[in-house]
C-alpha cells in the first residue's frame, strides 16, 4: 500500500555565499526582507540539502518525491544526479527518485526565485517569495500504482453530471495508472455504498456510477461531499489505493440575473485572498489556512478569489469544506511576456490538473490585468486563445474567465476570448469618482447585454492609525475605506447581474515595492490588518451585508481624540435596531439596515454603548481642543496653501483639469514628470496608469489638484508647491 511520509525535517538551506542553516520546511527565505519595503528583497538561486537514508521499502516499490510548492523555479538533484526541474512557484510537482537511491544519500533542490522574463509573475504588486514553501513528502507506492507525476495528477478524476430535476447524478471517475487489471471503485453514501469495477484500458479506468437521491453540493448552505475511493487491483488483489472527496452541484451564469447555484439565484459575494501575513511570508502551516478561513467564514462571504496563482491543496479542500464558491487563477499577470508562453500553458495544465475535483472551483481565471503593460497584441491574443482551449480540453464543465484592468477597453477583442468577463475597477480610490464605477457597469451592461461581468477587484487602502471626521480620497483613513466600500456595497446590491464580485482584499499583504499610507512593503486594501488578526471597521460593513450571526460593531473605536463639537457616532450591525448609549445613557434608537449613524454633542470623555438585544459593543472617545496629528497621514492640510499664495488666474495652475493641462505642451511635459515620480512610489496600477489613453480620457475632467489630493504622500508638499509656481508661469 502506498505510504505518504513527511520530508519537511532536517534540512539544509544557504543562500550563495553564506553559511549553510538548518531550517524546516515550510521555509522562505524572503519572510522579513520581502515585506520591509525598498523592493529590494532577495532574489536569486539558493539551495536546500537534505541527508536521508535508503527509505525501507519492499522489493519492487517506487519512491517518488513530492513538491507542494517550490518558489518559483526548482532543480532537484539526487546524489550529485539531475533528478527533475520545475517552473512555477505555485503547483505540485513529483519526481520517481527509485533509481538513483543509495544507502545513504544526499538531495539537493536550487531553488530560484530571480527575474527572467519567461517564467510568471514578473510584475505584479505582491512579493514573489521564495523557497521551499510548502510540503515535501515522499510517496511510496507498488510498483503497478495510480498515476503520479503527470503535471502533479491526483490520479483521479471526478466529473458528476447533476440532474436537478430527477435529484440524481451521473459521477464519471476516470484513473490512470501504471499496471493492475481492473480498478474498484466504492463511493458510500447515507443509504450504503456504490460499488463499480473497471477494466484498465491503455492505462486508464472509468465508470459511472448513479448517485439517486443525491445530496447537493449547496454552497455555504450545505457543503455536502462524497468520498471517492479507486483500488487498483490484479489477480484479486488490491496493489494501490487512493481517494478524494467530491461534490455534486449545478451551477450556470445569466449576464441579466447572475450566478446560480443547483437552480437558485446564489449571488456570489465575498473577498479575494493572497497567500502570506507578516513575519511569516508565505511559509503557512495548516493552522494559518485554518485561521483564514474561519475569517472568511466570519465576514459571511460565500465566494473567495484565490488570488493570483495556485494556492495550497489545503485551501481548496477548505473552500470545498466550508462551501465558498472559488475563482482559481494563474500567476499571468500584468505584463505579457513573449518568452512565457510555455509557462503559462504549463501552470494552467498544473493548476487544472491538481485542482479539478475541488467543487468550490466554478472558473479558470486566465490572467489578471494583462494588458496593464502595454497594448493588446497578436501574441498575446494567441496566448489567450491557447489557455483558454487548454482549460476547455482539460475540463469541459467549467468557463474561463480573466481580470480586465480598469483602462482597458471594453470592445478589445480580448474581451471575448474568455467565457466570461470581469473587470477590477478602482475609480475612488486611484483616480476618479466613486459614482465612476456605477457609471462604468451601467454602460458596460447596457453595451454588451449579452455578456456575464463581474466586479473581481476594488479596493482602498486603510491604515488604522489614521482618522478622520471628514474622510477623503487617499488620507489612508479607516473611515474614508468605510465610506469606500459602502458606495460600493450598494452599487453592487443595485446590480444584481454581477456575477461575482471580491473585494480587494481581505488581508493587507506584502508588496515590497509599496511606500505609502505611513507603511512600507504593504498594500493595505485589506479589512484585515497583515496579522490576519485585527479587523479593520469596513470588515463589519460586510459583516452586516453577508453574515447571519447577530453582531453590533462600533466604528472609530480607535477614532479616540475628536476636535469636532458634534461627532458622528456609525454603528455597522446585521440587526435590525440599535440603541445609542452614552455615559449609560439612551440617547436615541434608531431602526435601520447595516449602517446605523447617531451625531453625538462632545464635551471630555464618553462612553460610549450601542445595544442591540444580546449584542453590544463600547468605546471610549474624548473631545480634545486640536486635531490629534497621528491621525494624519498628511501632518500638514494640502487645502489651504495654495489660496495664500499670489494666484494668477490668467496662468495655469493645479486647479486646472488634466484635459487643459494636457493640451498645451509646457504643461503637459510638467505634468508627464509629476505623474512619473507620483507613480514610483505605488502600485502597478497606478504606474501603468500614466501611459494609457483609455484612461487619460476617464480623468481629463479631474483637476491636478485633486489627483494630487488622493496620491497622498507620494507628492511632497514642497513638490506641489514648486508644481504650482510652475504652472503659474505659464500664460493661458
Ligand atoms: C490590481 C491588481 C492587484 C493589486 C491591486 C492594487 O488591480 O490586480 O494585484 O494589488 O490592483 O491594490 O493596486
């Protein structure tokens, strides 16, 4: 029988140079450096050793070595031999390592996380960690067993077909193997058992077997999953054995009415989820995959995006478990790369392949903001078409889809490769209007009415060290993201033909190239903080809209010192009244939906109650006589400065609209240099943003005051000022 045995102790790691030490696997080596900010984290080629003896095993036995996740490049030699080699940081990989085992022996992996330009990501606003980052076990199995190495297959796969009507499903379970004569397989189920035996064809068995009275796969509603198990079998006797849960359910999209779950409307809303949290890289153990999920559980989303590549196995079989509806993705991401091709094929083939039994998995994303680099162009239209047929060839049950950036324009021909689309829109919080986005979807739909869209990103950063009792776009407020999202939240409730919509993100991450919001090295579009721990306010705000476990949540608990005479107390709650305490008060109660809001007089200290049946939650807050300033990510106001200066309204000035600027070409080249250094400091999206028509268009009408406004402080004060005296010496 086949043996699973753990290979995480005792190895070896150095990086060129240096000292070897002894580490356990999961390891990275970019843990500390890959999330101080600088993007100057180590890349490179850096090696894990490993000293075993001969593993015992009966005659005739295989040994394979595994790989659940070797960032990103790997090159494994057994004994000084070349055993196999790897592209992708994301995906399993298995070696037969039977022939080159001695007594004792030495593994050695370089593992490779250094820039080229053929294997993806590249470019993207995360760290690309690297190292040995996941399990490495070593499976031992017969001589004749179940397929192992072909782009890391579980051995199986599990395809039911569910006839909603009759109740029934139709589960086709294929194998493949090396030797045996027939494969057995058993499936129990609340009444008993189902039983098949299939002869082994050319390497491969399949049957069919009818689950009557099926019980449904529903979602967080009921995420009901058989188990599979295959015997391989010869001359009546079992040589190898494995098994897999699996799911029964139906789902399909309507561009009018959304997504559908076994029949009924099942609107898709919830969070999109990177795979690190600080100190830690992306070294997770179980616990931490546990840990995220019980949070995903808690907001009440009922769909995750496994953003932006292959996540853990553990993952997905805790989507399966918990019944979150998953987006799966490849790491093709904002830069197509001509050399990358191949890559992208075998990363989806590994992501396909590894993944399909999952029932939480409904879409193949092909790529996220490809075109954020540069224009859309025949190869890499062929690349698309490619991975697109690739998943329908490996999987006939599930569509494609792909992440547009925001500029892109929507009768781009790349649109239409994917079954289905979505779009990451940022409008609020980059650049623009929070209406801009209601805008963009209204037209969009009312374009292309036959096309399903969803809303995979959107976003705004949030630091909760800093507050605000008039929040705006980029101050990096907790309250401004509340404002954010709540724009958003109803946008979405407006339109109910989204097919999914993931909020960017749940938790902050690493992004080693970010310097903004009083934090480097992190992207903080999270309602979680980097701990995976602390929640910030806007996290209730879907609490209220997603979760049926009563709660009351006070916001601004870290709001403590307000200037303001009157203050707006808001109260984020899935109930349905509140009532308002203050220093053991009532003050007023109020009957609401989600967002409950009370203006309170402030005289010193308060306490602060909101009450709702068995549900509470309390502050304090005070008066203070000036603004707190560690509230502020601006120390300084950027509103009145410029009003004291000696203005000439017959020259330019930042008050003027990017449109005018852009016309005149002094300006303009003014303008080009600012918008440069403006974008070093933050993420792709906003680098990109400088050079793209499309969207030099969607801010024509926004003045360089305000743009200057939400970058923060990417702009220095100084900066603007010289910005401005500038301008002003150029006649209209
Ligand atoms: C995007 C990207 C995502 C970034 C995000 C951001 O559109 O897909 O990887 O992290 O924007 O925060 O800028």
């Amino acid at each position: 029988m086949r043996q699973i045995i753990p290979f995480n102790d005792n190895w070896l790691f150095a990086k060129p140079g240096e000292a070897a030490q002894a580490v356990t696997l999961p390891h990275t080596w970019n843990a500390v450096d890959g999330q101080d900010g600088g993007n100057d984290y180590w890349r490179g080629t850096a090696s894990y050793s490993k000293h075993f003896p001969m593993p015992r095993i009966q005659p005739g036995e295989r040994v394979f070595l595994e790989f659940n996740g070797a960032a990103m490049s790997a090159e494994v030699l057994l004994n000084g031999a070349f055993l196999t080699c790897h592209e992708g940081g994301y995906s399993t990989f298995r070696a037969d390592m039977t022939e080159l085992l001695q007594d004792e022996n030495l593994l050695t992996v370089k593992v490779d996380n250094s820039e080229n330009d053929r294997v993806y990501p590249q470019k993207a606003d995360f760290t690309f960690y690297g190292g040995l980052y996941r399990d490495v076990n070593l499976i031992v199995v017969p001589q004749e067993h179940f397929a192992l190495t072909e782009s890391g297959t579980p051995g199986i796969k599990v395809t039911p077909e569910v006839r909603l009507r009759d109740r029934e499903a139709y589960v086709m379970v294929e194998t493949r193997q090396t030797g045996g004569s027939e494969v057995w397989f058993e499936i129990p189920t609340e009444t008993g058992k189902e039983f098949r035996r299939a002869p082994v064809l050319g390497g491969q068995a399949v049957t069919i077997i009818q689950l009557k009275n099926v019980h449904l796969w529903d979602g967080v509603n009921d995420p009901f999953l058989y188990t599979v198990t295959a015997k391989l079998v010869k001359n009546g006797q079992v040589l190898d054995e494995i098994s897999v849960r699996f799911g029964c359910r139906a789902f399909s999209i309507d561009p009018d009415k959304g997504f559908f779950l076994n029949g009924h409307s099942y609107p898709l809303r919830g969070v999109s989820r990177h795979q690190d949290r600080a100190g830690i890289g992306n070294a997770l153990t179980i616990e931490h995959h546990k840990e995220d999920m019980a949070v995903i559980r808690e907001i009440g989303a009922n769909t995750v995006r496994l953003a932006h590549y292959q996540q853990a196995q553990e993952f997905y079989d805790l989507c399966d478990e918990n019944g979150l509806v998953v987006w799966a993705e490849i790491p093709y991401i904002t830069q197509h790369m001509p050399h990358g091709r191949d890559n992208t094929l075998s990363q989806m083939r590994e992501l396909v392949t590894q993944c399909y039994n999952h029932p939480s998995i409904v879409c193949w994303g092909l790529s996220n903001e490809i075109t954020a680099s540069g224009p859309v162009t025949e190869d890499m239209l062929e690349n698309h078409r490619l991975l697109h047929e690739l998943c329908h060839e490996l999987d006939s049950t599930r569509p494609t889809t792909m992440a547009h950036v925001f500029m892109l324009e929507t009768d781009s021909p790349i649109i239409d490769i994917p079954d289905i689309g979505s779009y990451n829109l940022y409008f609020g919080w980059y650049l623009g209007e929070l209406t801009q986005n209601d805008r963009f979807f209204d037209e969009y739909h009312a374009k292309f009415p036959e096309r399903v869209i969803g809303f995979s990103e959107y976003g705004a950063d949030a630091n909760p060290q800093f507050h605000a009792s008039v929040p705006e776009r980029g101050d990096y407020t907790e309250e401004y993201q509340c404002l954010y999202h709540e724009h958003i939240l109803k946008l979405i409730d407006e339109r109910p033909y989204l097919w999914a919509t993931h909020v960017w993100n749940l938790f902050d991450f690493a992004a080693d190239g970010r310097d903004e919001g009083g934090k480097k090295g992190e992207n903080q579009k999270g309602l979680v903080l980097f701990d995976h721990k602390t929640k910030k306010d806007a996290f209730y705000l879907y609490k209220a809209a997603w979760s049926k476990e009563p709660f009351v949540h006070l916001c601004g608990k870290r709001y403590v010192d307000r200037a303001e005479e009157i203050t707006e107390i808001k109260v984020y709650s899935n109930c349905e009244s509140i009532s308002l305490y203050v220093d053991g008060k009532l003050t007023e109660e109020k009957l609401g939906k989600r967002i409950f809001t009370f203006s309170i007089p402030l005289s010193g200290e308060h306490e602060i109650k909101a009450v709702s049946g068995e549900q509470s939650d309390c502050m304090t807050i005070r008066k203070v006589a000036e603004p707190n300033k560690d509230y502020l990510f601006r120390k300084t106001e950027i509103v009145n400065w410029f009003d004291k200066e000696d203005y000439k309204p017959d020259c330019y000035s930042i008050k003027d609209t990017m449109g005018a600027l852009s016309q005149n070409p002094q300006t303009a080249a003014i303008l080009g240099r600012m918008m440069q250094s403006m974008a070093a400091k933050r993420g792709d999206v906003a680098k990109e943003a400088n050079s793209n028509a499309n969207l030099q268009k969607m801010m024509a009408g926004m003045t360089l005051e305000s743009l200057i406004k939400q970058a923060g402080d990417s702009v220095p004060e100084a900066m603007i000022r010289q910005l401005n005296a500038a301008l002003q010496k150029i006649k209209k």
